[in-house]
C-alpha cells in the first residue's frame, strides 16, 4: 500500500535509520532512490506545500492523491536533491481525526518532488479527506470523492468542465465559485497552462520566455499552481485531467510543432512537457511519461450512471490540413487516413463505447466535434481545420458508429474554443433531417481570450448551422452537469468579470438532454 509512485524510478536502498521524520508515524517498507540520499533534515527555505494538494481519477475503491514539496515554486521548487519521506493520510472527517489509511512515500528530485499516492481499500461513493505532512509542515487538508460501485445504480451525480486557464488574460474567480458548488468531480478538458512568454495587456503576466526546458515546463505549471482559487478547486473535489496543446505547443500535432523546430528538438520538448504535466496532475503511475509518449487517454466509470472516456486528441494526430486556422476546406480536410485519435485510440473508444453498461456515456475531449460553418453567407463554407472539421473522414467514422451501434446517450463534452456552445450531432451536418445520434456541450474558458471580434461573425454564422442551438463568446466560466438516469443538465456558469477577482457568478444558459433521446432543449 505504501508503494507508490515512481516505482520504476526507485529501488528500495533505504535504511530506517535515514528517517528523522517521526518513525512511529512510518509505515514498515519505504522505497529509495539508487542516485539520491535520503534528507537528513527537513528544514525548508519557505512552506513546502506551496502548491496545495490535489486528488483525481477516483474509483470505488480508490483515489489519486497529489502534491509536490516546492518552497520556492517560482524558481525550480527550491528543493535539495535529495529523496525526502513525505507522510500521507486519508480520513473519514474533515478534521483527520478518523484516519483509515495512512502510509509514507518519498518525494524525489527525479519526478521534482511530486508526490502521487494511489490510495486503494477505500469504500465507494463517499467522501474522504486527505493531508501530507514533511517533518513539522503539514499540508492543506484536501477532500475527495470516491466512485460509486462498479455498475451498480447510481441516482445522480454533478461535475462541473472545465478547460483553458490563460493566466495572463485573467484571474481564476471562477474557480472561486466552482469550489462553492455541490459537485462530485471536475474535469479538466486541457489548456491547463499556456506555453507563451510574457504578454502585456492582461492583469497579470507569464514571469518568463516561452518554455522549452524541464525546468521551463515545471515553474510554469508551478506560477499557475500558486493561485489561491486553482488550489481550492482542487482541494474540493477530485480531477480527471486531460491535455490540449499549450501544455506543449500551440497547435502541436503528434511530433510536429508550431513553430519551426526540428523534429529532435521538439521530441525533446514533448518530453519535458509531458513530464512535468505528470509531476503537477493527480494521475495514476500508469500515466508516466515514457520519454515523449504518455498514455493519457484512460476510461472512469461512476455506477450504472456513467462512463467518461477520456481522449487525448494530439498526442497521435496528424497534422492539420490545410496550414491549419479558419478557412475553406482543402482535399486533405477529407483524408480518410487523417485522424485526431490514431487508429489505436479509435478503436479503444469504440470498444469501450460497445461495451459499456453506463447511462450516460461521455466523450471527454478537446476540439469542437460538431461541424460548425464559420461562413454567414451562403456558398464556400469557412471552418476551423484545428477541430474535428479539419478531420471529416474520422468524424464521420465516430458519427457513422454511434448511428450503427447506438450507445446509451452519448455526450460529448469538449474545451478549446474559449466559448460556450451546444450542438446536436448529425449523422449528416448537411442535411436537417439526418438523425441525430449524439449531444455536444463545449464550454467556455475559464480566462483565455475569445476574440470581441468573432462573437458577431459566429453568432451570424448559427443560420447556416441549424444544429447548433446555443453560442455565447462573450462569457467566461464553467459547465455544471447534473445528470440522473432520466436526464442531463447543463448550466453555463459564467462570470461577470475576469479582471475582477470579486465578481459574481450566475447561470447564462441551462441545457437538458433527455434519456434515449439525443440532442439538447433549452431548459
Ligand atoms: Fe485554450
């Protein structure tokens, strides 16, 4: 049990004499690193736990718990090289009096002395709280959720999407409220940092250059882990986190980058950046970077009620058609070899979707799936080839099989576009009467920027998109699903400023889907 992370990393060289950490508090085996010795102290330069804690990816009987010893976060996280015992326990109550699980794991330098604990023997959907302890400094008290049984029936459960957190263009008030509301789960749909260097105009900046290194990658997810409402959000409620492409590169797709980089440099950096998105993610060790590959795309079932799937839609893409941004289709917009998934991935999701005994079955991913005309006029459709518009054959792949095999309500939740919409999903966007076989919701950003500029064109554009049912560009914040069996809701909370850090939140739209029968009505 006290076997955690990092396993294939460590060997287990440790002496008990070692620890000066509280030895009663030490659970029995502990593993080492071979290359680092183990602290002899636990003096820090600043609170270690300066990044809060995290949890995620729960099941029924467990949970991923997170945090990295970083007292000076901003610069490299401040700590000495060496493997440091961190003491970790989970409670049944909020004041850790109650404790049912508790164990050490070391935090080494390889992984920047990120901790995760994949806690197992838990009971199934109920709460628990958790809390790290290095030496004398404890951690913020973090609660967590664990999943109802495997299939058995569940009446409801509320989560709340989430996705693209541009530091620069705002502050995270709406984190604040999200951490108010009654939910079981948040899940993080990508753009959890952005890669840029310092850009005015905002209220607050990037602290350095565009990143490219390690050590780049780790103190830019660290700068947007300091914030106060991010680390409340994540102390509420367990993650299930998926990436886009800033957490790499604008617009990367598979090994190739935006910008002119070899093929080799950007190899390299796909590693770094894959690594530390691990090192600050409450994921499971089956997660861990290998190099510049990482298996992200994973399943989570929560009872009979649901199945999320969650897909990784640029780690195996090929490169966009077209050079890429919004305009007329090119031939190869229409590849039949073309794919945002790879083939492997594909296959996962249409076996899981065959297989699963869920209610709702969602599809956790990045890019507006829905075709969407950017194009008010009649004639040449104008389309954004980034989303699955620029990858028609594999759409139509994934439409043509939820038309064939008909799985139980199938939901698409998706980020990237910094605005709110919903989308009935045709088997034939080009004619009204095609079935439909699936809903869309795509949420809003929580601060990144969509354009004033585009709001009117897109809005005007809806004519030529009859199935498409709601677009708001204007509003930035979160969607709050609430789904039993006989239904789903989607509130579009929004709020009303992102350069306010006391603004308010209110719900703009409210969407619902009926069982068995797909598509969205205003509610
Ligand atoms: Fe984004």
């Amino acid at each position: 049990m006290e076997l955690m992370d990092g396993t294939r990393l460590l060997a287990n060289r440790c002496k008990r004499r070692n620890f000066l950490l509280g030895a009663g508090f030490l659970t029995g085996l502990t593993i080492a690193s071979q290359w680092h010795p183990v602290l002899a102290s636990s003096r820090f330069s600043g609170y270690p736990f300066s990044l809060g804690v995290a949890s995620g990816d729960p099941l029924p009987d467990g949970v991923v718990i997170w945090t990295r010893l970083a007292p000076n976060p901003l610069s490299g996280g401040g700590m000495p090289l060496v493997n440091v015992p961190v003491r970790w326990q989970v409670a049944l109550d909020e004041n850790m009096k109650r404790v049912v699980r508790r164990g050490t794991v070391l935090a080494t330098p390889e992984l920047a002395h990120s901790v995760h604990v994949d806690v197992r023997g838990l009971n199934p959907d109920r709460w628990y709280w958790y809390q790290f302890q290095v030496g004398k400094e404890v951690s913020p008290i973090g609660r967590t959720r664990t999943a109802p049984a495997s299939y058995s029936y569940t009446q409801q459960l509320n989560f709340a999407f989430v996705s693209c957190q541009d530091w620069q263009n705002g502050y995270y008030t709406a984190y604040r409220h999200l951490a108010e509301e009654n939910l079981d789960l948040v899940v993080h749909l990508g753009d959890y940092i952005y890669e840029y260097g310092p850009q005015s105009g905002g209220p607050r900046q990037h602290n350095s250059p565009e990143i490219i290194t390690l050590k780049d990658y780790r103190d830019r997810h660290a700068l947007y882990k300091t914030d106060p409402n991010l680390q409340a959000a994540h102390a509420a409620f367990p993650w299930i986190v998926t990436w886009d492409d800033h957490e790499v590169d604008n617009n990367y797709a598979n090994l190739i980058p935006e910008d002119n980089q070899t093929q080799e440099a950007f190899r390299k950096r796909r590693a770094n950046a894959y690594q530390a998105y691990y090192e600050h993610m409450p994921l499971r060790q089956s997660s861990l970077p290998k190099g510049p590959d990482t298996l992200l795309y994973r399943r989570l079932t929560f009872g009979n009620l649901a199945e999320f799937n969650v897909l990784d839609t640029r780690q195996y893409r090929t490169n966009q058609p077209c050079d890429d941004g919004l305009k007329p289709r090119c031939p190869q917009a229409f590849d039949t070899n073309a794919t945002m998934t790879g083939s492997e991935q594909e296959q996962w999701l249409r076996k899981g979707l065959d297989q699963s005994r869920s209610r709702w079955n969602v599809i956790a991913q990045q890019t507006m799936l829905a075709e969407y005309n950017f194009n008010s006029s009649p004639g040449v459709g104008v389309f954004n080839v980034d989303q699955w518009d620029g990858y028609v054959a594999a759409r139509n792949r994934l439409l043509s099989f939820l038309n064939q095999r008909q799985p139980s309500n199938p939901v698409v939740i998706t980020g990237d576009i910094h605005s709110s919409w919903v989308h009935n999903l045709k088997l034939d966007f080009n004619n009204p009467n095609s079935p439909t076989v699936g809903t869309e919701f795509v949420g809003t950003s929580i601060t990144s920027d969509f354009p004033t500029s585009f709001i009117a064109p897109s809005q005007a554009a809806l004519i030529n998109n009859p199935h498409t049912k709601f677009f708001d560009g204007a509003y930035r914040g979160y969607v709050r699903c609430n789904l039993t069996p006989k239904r789903w809701q989607s509130d579009y909370r929004v709020v009303s400023s992102i350069v306010d850090m006391n603004a308010s939140v209110k719900t703009l739209a409210s969407f619902v889907v009926q069982n068995g029968q797909p598509g969205a009505h205003l509610n």
